[in-house]
C-alpha cells in the first residue's frame, strides 16, 4: 500500500511524550503547550499564537474573536474542506460562497472584486449583500493544498470593504507570499496538525495573530471562560477548545524536524512535474509569482481524473478526489454564490490528489508514476 498523507514521526516525539507521562503533565496545562505555542508563532513571524484541539475549533473560536453575528455573511472559497463552513456554522453565521481561479484553485479574487462592486452596498462602514440585506462580516480565504492566491488583491479589497481577514492555513504550514508566512495577512490565521498535515500532533491546531487582545481572548474562550485560576467563575460561554500537553509535546518534536520535511515535500512535487506534466492532458495547480508553497498534497488534473482513481486505489495506491464544491452540498445550497463559470465543479470533477507523504521513498514515487503512466 502507497498511502497518501500519513503522519511522518522520526524525531524527539517518543521521547517527550514519555516526559509528559512520567511526570503527570498529559493534560491542558504544562510546559509543552507554551512551547509548542512559541515554537509556532517564531516559525510563522506572528507575534502570538494560541493552541487549541484542531483547526476547526480554533476557526470557529476565530469567528467568535471578531465578534460574528447571527446570519452575518463569512466569504469563503467554493472549494474547500468542509470544517471551513462548518466553523461559520457553528457561529451561527452564514457563508457567502465564491468560485475559484481556475489556475491556482484558489479563491477568485478578481471575481470577489468585481461582484463586491455590484452585489454590495456600504452603510455606516459595513458592506451588506444588496439581495438579502446580510452584513458580510469578514474573508475566510483557504490556502487550497498548500498553495496561496493573490493576497495583495486580497487585502486591498479587505481595506476597501472594511472587512476582517481571518485566513483558514490549515493546509499551508511552511507556505510563503514574498517572503511572508501563511496565516499572517490578516487579524487571525488558523493551522492544523491533524493526521494527513505536513506536521501531525494526531490532532491538533494553532490561531496566529499579531493582536495581544485577541490572542488574550483567545486563550480565554478556549479554556471555558474562567477567570481565576483557583475559582469556577467564568465571565461568557466558552469552549474546552484546549490543546493538551502530549500532543503539544508531539507538535514541538515535529517540529525540529520541519525544514526536513518540507525539503521532502519540495522534492516529491519536483519528481512529480519532471514525470507527469507532459503525460496526457495532465495540469498541476499553478503557482503565482512570489509564492513559496508547502507542497503539501499534490494533486493533478486530467479528464481521466475517475478513471485514474478506480486504477490506482485497485493497485492500493491511496488516491482522492477533491472536496465537492460547497454550493452542491445540501447545507450551503441556499447560499450566495459568486461565479461566472462555475470552475468549482470542473476543477472537482478532473482533480485527483496522489501520494505525498513525506516518507514516501523515491522507489515508491516511482511505482506511483509508472502507474499513473499505464492509464494513459
Ligand atoms: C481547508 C481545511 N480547513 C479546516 C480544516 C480543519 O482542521 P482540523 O481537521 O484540524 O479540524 C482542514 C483539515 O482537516 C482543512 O483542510
């Protein structure tokens, strides 16, 4: 079996796991989780980050930071792993869905331009959705498979429509804009560290912010709202949103091998586009000038897209499609969707993600492309 994105575990992970157990610190207090939380906003260049159980806890607890309220409009891509949305669900919030690039199967920024002037009206420094009378209450661009769009355009239209970036980097720990860290564009930005991420603690996630305030709250409403530490008084609903010592313990041993394992996921994206780029119609996702992505999950698009996933996962070699679109989800049907052409559902029916652990070995990364070539 050739897996597709498995934990990669060769380092200190045994060792400090073990520590947490002998001396009794497994649970939501002790040193790793602070560690584990400066470890990541040192790597990322934000001043402070938060842990918290996964990145849908700490995309949701990111929505509650910006002070979202009911039926309020979060912008979201069309394609995106559903924990997106169901974070805005779960703050009683709506998504207002917009079609993606269909190069870069990012969030289409110049479509988001275009319909934000004709679809919106501003009032009292609020932008609303001129249809429903909805504030639109912040952007929730995804960095989709590692890769991020074009955040200048991004930012220049949050300035404009007074919007809040709140940046779903779940996928894209160790991706870069001209030199800067995912998740660091905006008010907020979310990681995650569940088991097919670039780095894993089993489960687990990570808010980043340059923002003491929300950093503080943060905190605060991921650990039920109590403010003292001897007395159960608690000042608004919170979450037991926390991440626990052993697994913060695990995240801090990943990372010191980090740099090794994004080497890793350089090299298998190059092996992959030497070999397969000018077999059938295949096409990779394209990458903007001054964009560094992780690589974390390559995935190809070709019209033999069902056929190629039938042959491979027949020879066990793991392969997925993509996400179906959001707007074809029973959930979110009856929600805004900004498109001209609808490249969501193309993009989903000729998208195939292949093997990209990073402990693959070269000679199974040569097994996968073989295989991929007899279809063709
Ligand atoms: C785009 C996207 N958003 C959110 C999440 C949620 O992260 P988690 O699984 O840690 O809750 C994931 C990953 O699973 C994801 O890929």
């Amino acid at each position: 079996m050739i897996p597709l994105s498995v934990p990669h575990i060769f380092g200190n992970e045994a060792k400090y796991v073990q520590e947490c157990i002998e001396t009794g610190w497994v649970s939501s207090a002790g040193a790793y989780v602070t560690k584990f939380e400066e470890v990541m906003a040192e790597y990322t260049g934000a001043k402070y980050a938060v842990a918290c159980m996964n990145g849908t806890a700490g995309l949701h607890l990111s929505l509650r930071l910006i002070n979202v309220k009911r039926d309020d409009l979060i912008i979201c891509p069309n394609i995106t792993f559903i924990a997106t949305l169901n974070a805005v669900t779960y703050a009683c919030a709506r998504p207002l869905l917009v079609d993606v690039d269909t190069k870069t199967w990012q969030m289409d920024m110049d479509l988001l331009e275009r319909k934000l002037e004709t679809e919106t009206y501003q009032e009292g420094g609020n932008t609303y959705l001129k249809s429903s009378k909805q504030k639109i209450a912040a952007i929730m661009p995804v960095n989709v498979l590692g890769n991020i769009g074009d955040m200048e355009k991004m930012l220049s239209i949050a300035k404009k429509y007074n919007l809040p970036i709140i940046e779903d980097s779940t996928e894209s720990l160790g991706s870069f804009y001209k030199g800067k860290h995912s998740g660091t564009f905006g008010k907020l930005g979310v990681f995650s560290f569940n088991g097919n991420k670039i780095i894993t603690t089993g489960g687990g996630g990570m808010i980043v912010t340059d923002d003491e305030e929300l950093a503080k709250r943060g905190k605060h409403l991921s650990t039920q709202a109590k403010i003292s530490a001897h007395e159960y008084i608690h000042d608004e609903v919170g979450y037991n949103y926390r991440l626990v010592n052993v697994l913060a313990a695990i995240g801090v041993a990943q990372m010191e091998n980090f740099d090794k394992v994004l080497k890793r996921k350089h090299e298998i994206d190059a092996f992959y586009k030497a070999e397969l780029q000018a077999v059938g119609d295949i096409e990779f996702q394209e990458v903007l000038d001054g964009v560094d992505p992780n690589y974390w999950l390559c995935t190809i698009r070709t019209s033999k897209m069902r056929k190629l996933l039938q042959y491979l996962n027949e020879r066990k070699i793991i392969s997925r499609p993509f996400w179906m679109p959001m707007n074809q989800l029973n959930m979110f049907k009856g929600d805004p969707y900004f498109t001209d052409e609808n490249h969501s559902a193309h993009i989903y029916e000729n998208c195939i993600s292949i093997p990209s652990s990073s402990n693959l070995s070269n000679e199974q990364l040569e097994t996968v492309v073989k295989t991929i070539k007899e279809v063709y």
